[in-house]
C-alpha cells in the first residue's frame, strides 16, 4: 500500500509544477463558474418561480377545502402555487410522469370526517423526480398543515377528555365543537413559514451562482481526471515504467499507484472549488458535512474510472488530451451543467441519466436545497459507485491485455 501511496503522490507532485495544468483544472472552473454565474443571474431571476399541482379531491370535505383555499390560495402563496383540478388520480400520476406538473396530491373519501373522529387520516402527495425542488416545496406545505391539524387534534382531545369527565360537557356538544375547533386554523403564516423560507431562497438567492458551481465543478472532473490518465501514456513514452518495472514493485502496485494518482488530482481540484467557491462565491453546499465527503468521494471516483475507461480505448497522451475534453463538454451539457435540468426535455432527462454527471448533481442538490443529508443522497452516491466499478474493471481490464 506504501507503494501505491507513493506513485500516487509523485503523479500529484508532477501535475502541481505545471503551470498550465494548474490554470486548467482549477483557474478556468472558478472563472466559468462566475461568470456563468454573473450573466445568467438576469435571466434566472426575471422568471417567477411558479409551481404547477394537480388535486383530485375525492374527499370534498372541510379540511380539504381549508389546504386547497386557505393554505395554497393564501396570499403569500396564490401567486407561486398554480392549481390543476383533475377528476381522478390515474391522470394526477401520468401529469406527473409526463412531467407536467411538479406534484400531485390526493384527497380520499373520508379524509376529512376521519380527522374530526380522530381516525388516521392521510394525504397523499406524489412528486416529479425531474422537479425535486419545486416538489419539496409543495410536500413542506402539507406536512406543515398537517402537523398543524395533529397538534389542534391532540389538544383538542386532551381538552374534552377532562371535559366529559368532569361532566361538563354532553357528547352531543362534543360532536358539533369537534369540527368547529379543528377548522379554527388562522394563523396561515405559521403553517407556510417552511416554505416561505424555501420560496425566498429559492428566488433571492444566488441560485445561477450554486448552479454552476456544482455543474462547472463536477463537469472539470473529467478533465482533472484525463490529465491524471495522460501521465499513463507518457510515462511510458519517456521509460519511467521501464525503470518502475525494474524495481521491486507489482504490476498491481504500479496500477494501484497510477490509479491513486488520477484520483488524488480529481479529489483535489473539486476541493480547492468547493472551497474558494463556498468562500469567495458564498455558495452554500449543504449542512451534512458528511452527505458532502460521501458525494465527492463517490463522484470523484466515478470520474477516475471513466477517465482510466476513457484511457483504455486510446493509444496516446495525445489522444486522451483531444478527445477527453470533448468528451467533458458532452457530458457536461448531458447532465445539466451549461443548462438547467429542469428545463431539458423528457428524452434529454433520460438520457442524461446515463451520466455521473446528472447522479452527482442531484445529488449535491438533495444536499444544497432539500437540506437533505447521508440517507437522502445514498441513491445518487450508490449510482455513482456502482458506475466507478464498472469504469475501472473494464478499463483496468483493457490496459492489462494492452500491456499498458
């Protein structure tokens, strides 16, 4: 292990004193980022942040009404919650998966006479995977309402248990006092601040600037990754592994070595962004510390075994020099870093899940706007782990029988 340690770091060493790699892998992200940042904030900002809904009401009952009217017709929240009636849920779920709408909810039969008789009662809320924030923003709404109506039903019933006990009052009184309490919801602003503060950001912020700190970043990836690969091709241009081959080290410690190296690269240049941009750009990568070093050590490892992959079908350094940015741009523009996701169509949503690209990204995002943490970014991160396997058996595999 001391071995492969030590050829990782010298590949390191080596790459550091180049000063036009330096200016490549890290100086040129942190301008694209700004400046993308800088010019796309206009447009960004100058299209209002709507959400498009769809309800199937089949309950039509009191409570339903208070969420529908009372809660999204509010006067904080008219203007952003765009609502689309529909006559039954099969048509709420294929808006959904046509992706056009953000979230579906569904009232069933009852929902409303189960809470005044204290029964379970439930909402249910379907999201978009496409639209993962605008469908957060919709299911913080109904779980605030909701724990607004399990905490008015919870001292209600604590209220009129001591009540009837001490005979005070009849169960009939109970019965017409139930629905009229419960309905008693006024104070709209405690139900919605989750999501006003979600709305703010959402606007307010600097969302071009976060945008492109994860695409930018998490697209030069490849590129760190290809100039690590290059170091392959030109050592053994230049007989360095001749001269390793004649030392005491395994072929597995030179591969283990060479891999470590196109690793470390990678790791280091999107630290240094995450960094200087969370420093000097205020972006805000998220408050799990550890979802962040679990997606940058997933996505840099992804990027490593496509790069290794991408090493194993060329032939020089030469090659993996021209085609690997190519190949970066691609895959950049596929998974969303020049352009916002959600705004891709629906063959372009899918095929963009072919790359790290996008898995990263989301991930990142689950992280920077849902305040999501390790649980919630596990899918991505096991996608991307499953995708550096597969990048490094194949690639590994194809070196070895070319004798690289």
């Amino acid at each position: 292990m001391r071995k492969i340690f030590l050829i990782g770091l010298k590949d390191v060493r080596i790459r550091s004193r180049d000063l036009a790699s330096f200016i490549m892998l890290l100086v040129m992200p942190l301008i694209l980022i700004f400046v993308l940042g800088i010019v796309f904030q206009p447009l960004w900002a100058s299209k209002p942040f709507t959400i498009d809904i769809a309800v199937f009401d089949e309950d039509e009952g009191e409570f339903s009404k208070i969420l529908i009217d009372d809660v999204f017709g509010s006067n904080e929240l008219k203007d952003m919650i765009k609502i689309n009636f529909l006559e039954n849920e099969e048509k709420v779920k294929k808006d959904i998966n046509d992706e056009k709408i953000a979230a579906g909810i569904i009232f069933r039969k009852g929902f409303s006479e189960s809470i005044i008789k204290g029964e379970n009662a439930q909402i249910e809320v379907y999201g978009a995977p496409e639209q993962s924030i605008k469908a957060g923003v919709v299911k913080n709404i109904v779980e605030s309402f909701t724990f607004e109506i399990l905490k008015r039903r919870a001292i209600l019933e604590t209220s009129l248990g001591f009540l009837k006990t001490e005979n005070l009052v009849s169960s009939g009184e109970i019965q017409k006092l139930i629905p009229m309490w419960l309905s008693e919801i006024e104070n709209k602003k405690d139900l919605i601040s989750v999501n006003r503060e979600t709305e703010k950001r959402t606007t307010k912020n600097p969302i071009p600037m976060e945008y492109y700190a994860i695409g930018i970043g998490i697209m030069y990836l490849l590129f760190a990754t290809n100039a690590g690969a290059e170091t392959i091709f030109a050592e053994r241009r230049l007989g360095t592994f001749s001269r390793i081959k004649a030392s005491p080290v395994a072929n597995w410690e030179v591969i283990g070595g060479k891999l470590f190296g196109i690793f470390l690269i990678a790791l280091f240049q999107f630290v240094l962004i995450i960094i200087f941009t969370s420093i000097f750009y205020r972006v805000n990568w998220g408050n799990s510390v550890l979802g962040i070093v679990i997606m940058v050590f997933s996505a840099v490892l992804a990027f490593s075994g496509l790069s290794t992959l991408l090493a194993s079908f060329t032939k020089s350094e030469e090659q993996i020099g021209n085609i690997g940015p190519a190949l970066s741009m691609i895959f950049g523009f596929l998974g969303g870093a020049m352009w916002p996701v959600f705004v891709f169509p629906k063959w372009m949503n899918i095929a963009s899940r072919f790359t790290p690209n996008r898995w990263a990204m989301d991930g990142f995002f689950t992280l920077m706007y849902n305040e999501g943490g390790v649980i919630s970014i596990l899918p991505e991160a096991l996608v991307l782990l499953a995708m550096a396997g597969i990048f490094f058996f194949v690639g590994v595999f194809r070196l070895k029988l070319r004798e690289i």
